[in-house]
C-alpha cells in the first residue's frame, strides 16, 4: 500500500530551509474553509429554492437514510439525496406553510453552523494561558514518564502532558502556593529542597532563553535547524539542562476512547498514541499534549452517531456535517499553553495534519516554532512487524519484569479490597510469583 504523502503545502512538510511564521493567517485559512463548506450548502439550498418555488425545500441535515417508497434504505444518502427525497417526500405529504417552516428551520441551522465556526475562529486567536495542578511519574513497560494535569482558561476539561524527560519542567507548577509546606509541593508534584532552587533557576533562564530567540534572525534559525538534524539525539539529551530545548518530538494527540480504551480500529489512534510513545522513548525527551477533545471535538455521544452514519454509507467528514458540526472543531490554544509551559518553543510535530500544523504556528502571540513535522507511518502498512509489535500490541507483550509495581498494585488489592487474587507466601513487593489462577484464558494471556 503506498505511503501518503499528506495534503500539505510546501511550508509544512520537512523543510529544507526554516520556514516562517505567519501569525493569525492560518486560523483564518483554516475558519475559511470550514466556513465555506456551511456556506456551500447554504447556496446549494437556496438554488433549489429559486428553481422548484413552489415546491418544499431541504429536510433536517439529520435526516440521512434515503426513502424509497414506504420503506428505508439505510445506506448512501448523501447530502445530495437528503436534498432531492425530501422535496419529493415532503411535496407529497406536508402543506407549504409547514414546508416553508422547516425551510426556514434549516436555514437556522445552518446559520448556527456559521456562527459556531465563527465562534471557534474567536477562540483560535484568544490568548489561552494553562495551569499545570499536578505532576506524577508514571512507570510503563518503556521506562517512566511524567503525567501532567492541566488546568487551562479555555474549556473546563482536564487536559494532559505526557512528558519523557526528567528535565523538562512545568513553570506553572513549579510556582509556589499560597501558604502551602514542603508536603502540599510534593504532593501535587512540584520540587522541593535543593532541586526546587536549580528547577527555579532553570525556569528563569529559559525565559530569558525564549525573549531572546523569539526575534531570532534567519541566521539563528538556521542555525537550530542544523542542531536539530544533525545532532545525536543521544547527545542533545545528554547536553541538555532545563533551559535548553532542542525541538524535541512533540505529538497533540486528541482523546479518543473508542480507538484507545477500547481498541477500535475504526481509527488509528490506538496505534499513533502508542508509536508516540515508542518513538519519543526512543530519543529519551519528548512530549505528548493529551487534548480532551474526544470526537474532533465534538464529543463521544455524537461521535457514536457520526459512526452510525458511516455504518450508512457516508464518510467521516460528510458523517459530521450532516450532524450539524463542523469536520474538525479542534483548536490548539490549550496545547500551545501547555507546551510554553513546559518551556518547549521549538519542536518536531508528530502528525500527518496540515490543520494541526498551521494552527500551531499559527496563532496570536504563539512563540511555538514548529520546525518541521514527522509523518505518523501505519506501521501496518509495511511488513515492519517487530515495530508494530511494539508499538500497537505491547499491551499483549508484557512481561513480569516490566510488571513489578503492577503487582504490588495487585497485591494490594487483593489483600485491602477483596479482589480474587492469590499471591505465594513468600511475597516481597521485588519478587513477585502470583499463582495462576483458574481461568484458562488468563492463564494462556499469562503464559
Ligand atoms: N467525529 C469523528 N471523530 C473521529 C473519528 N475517528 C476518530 N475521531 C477522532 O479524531 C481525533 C483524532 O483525529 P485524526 O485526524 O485521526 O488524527 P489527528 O490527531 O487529527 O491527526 P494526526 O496528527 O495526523 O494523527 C480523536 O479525537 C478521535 O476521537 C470519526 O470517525 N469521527
């Protein structure tokens, strides 16, 4: 199967020179766009009404089965369809005022779709600042990481950083609390002692370290550029203190339960999730903003239904139009929060979306620099087993050795909260041998 080459302009491929920013442009490309496609319909709609006058117009975009005669086929109704049925459906059975009420009825839909877009244009260019309320490592077959949990002024989700890296450092976290001990800081993961003064100093450097590179020159950029290419990452990593961040990997990555949790492959984003973490392991330091924007922001519940129109016939974008939401009602601002404050201004964005890219250079008093991206390969897709073995199944690969905290997780659950396990007496939380227990299926997953 051929490899995709991603619908990108020449800007937001891997350059061969740095390339520019162009603040505020790219969330209007973007807003533009999407606000042509509502508008398009909108004509489409109004065409009809010139040329059939006296006949009924458009049905609800939710309406998406054909109707053929008395019964319903449930597959491959377009917009197109939605548009021809419902005159004919609609001319036989309701009156013209009724008809003229559900016409206006569309058009107030589709005049809300516009506003929403215009709404998720205004929140592209507001400025959104993150607040990071807890720290914690994390411990996973590759290693550790570090979970961040963020608070941010732009929706009322918890978003999420996935930090690789000891060394890099949340500057909202790291501020001192009102009234708070030495015990309050460590709880929500903060440093205390003598690393909270070189975290501190560190945090301060790096703000002086991106005032000054924010007005960077040609030859400046150039010259990270080359840092960033021709580097070890071995060595960047090895040279690397908290004030210096070589455009590590960095993936947004959007919540997705049904392809995550639940393993669906319906989608590929188990799989990006998990070649992230793999790929940015690998470096040693890297960042994965976890942005709870479930469905492309639309939300699990309607994102089920966009799964039924699709079991209809219709793609994944023409399945979220026709629910009234736009294909994407992503925006970046809480990621580009997230990731100055983690103190990363340049980076190498793991994606295949242009959307991605240009919003995040895009955007009102972004100091983000993404100075090129790394395509998502669907391992898959070639005969690299080993890797995808890695990466999309690692879950069925574990290991005792990997397993030890998981045990002592185990154990305690068993012992304090009933759970039917049973462990040898001679239990140490190092070395653990629990006992196979009596499903054979548990058993073989075990084996
Ligand atoms: N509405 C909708 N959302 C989907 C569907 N399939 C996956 N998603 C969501 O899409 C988001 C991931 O979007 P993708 O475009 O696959 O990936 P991306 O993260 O934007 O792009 P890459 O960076 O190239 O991976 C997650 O929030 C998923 O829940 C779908 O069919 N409909």
């Amino acid at each position: 199967m051929p490899f995709p080459i991603p619908d990108i302009d020449s800007a937001t491929a891997v350059p061969s020179t740095p390339v520019e920013k162009a603040p505020g442009r790219a969330a209007e490309v973007h807003f533009n766009a999407s606000l042509d496609v509502a508008l398009q319909i909108l004509e489409k709609q109004n065409n009809k009404d010139d040329t059939t006058d006296a006949e009924p117009k458009l049905p609800s975009p939710r309406l998406a089965t054909k109707s053929i005669g008395a019964s319903q086929d449930l597959s491959l109704a377009t917009p197109d369809d939605l548009i021809t049925e419902s005159t004919t459906c609609c001319s036989s059975r309701a009156s013209s005022a009724s008809l003229a009420e559900a016409n206006e009825r569309q058009k107030r839909q589709l005049e809300a779709a516009a506003r929403d877009l215009g709404a998720k244009h205004a929140k592209e260019t507001e400025v959104v600042t993150a607040s990071c309320q807890v720290r914690a490592r994390i411990p996973y077959p590759g290693g550790h990481f570090y979970l961040h949990a963020y608070h941010t002024n732009e929706d009322k989700k918890e978003h999420l950083a996935i930090v690789f890296g000891d060394d890099i450092r949340s500057a909202s976290l790291e501020e001192p609390r009102e009234g708070e001990s030495d015990m309050d800081r460590r709880i929500r993961g903060a440093s205390t002692g003598a690393l909270r003064r070189l975290v501190g100093d560190d945090i301060a450097n790096r703000r002086i370290h991106n005032t000054d590179s924010s007005d960077s020159d040609g030859e400046q950029v150039d010259d990270e550029y080359t840092r960033c290419f021709e580097l070890d990452p071995a060595e960047v990593f090895a040279a690397s203190r908290l004030s210096v961040v070589d455009a590590p990997l960095v993936r947004i990555h959007s919540e997705c339960f049904t392809g995550e949790t639940v393993s669906s492959v319906r989608c590929d984003c188990g799989y990006q999730l998990a070649e992230a973490m793999r790929l940015i392991q690998q470096e040693g330091r890297g960042v994965i903003v976890y942005l709870r924007q479930e469905g492309r922001g639309i939300g699990l519940l309607e994102k089920l239904k966009a799964y039924n129109l699709q079991d209809m016939g219709h793609d994944t974008v023409d399945a979220n139009l026709l629910l009234n939401h736009p294909a994407d009602a992503r925006t970046y601002g809480s990621a580009r929060a997230i990731l100055e404050d983690l103190g990363i201004s340049k980076m190498r964005l793991l994606t295949n979306n242009t959307d991605k890219i240009r919003q995040l250079r895009g955007g009102r008093n972004s100091n983000l620099d993404v100075v090129c991206h790394v395509p998502m390969y669907p391992r898959w897709w070639s005969n690299d087993a080993d890797a995808a073995q890695l990466s999309y199944f690692r879950h069925l690969g574990l290991k005792r050795d990997v397993m030890s905290e998981a045990d002592r997780y185990l154990q305690t659950k068993a012992k304090r909260m009933g759970h039917m396990l049973s462990f040898d007496e001679s239990f140490s939380p190092t070395i653990l041998a629990p006992r196979a227990p009596t499903s054979a299926l548990y058993t073989q997953t075990n084996n």
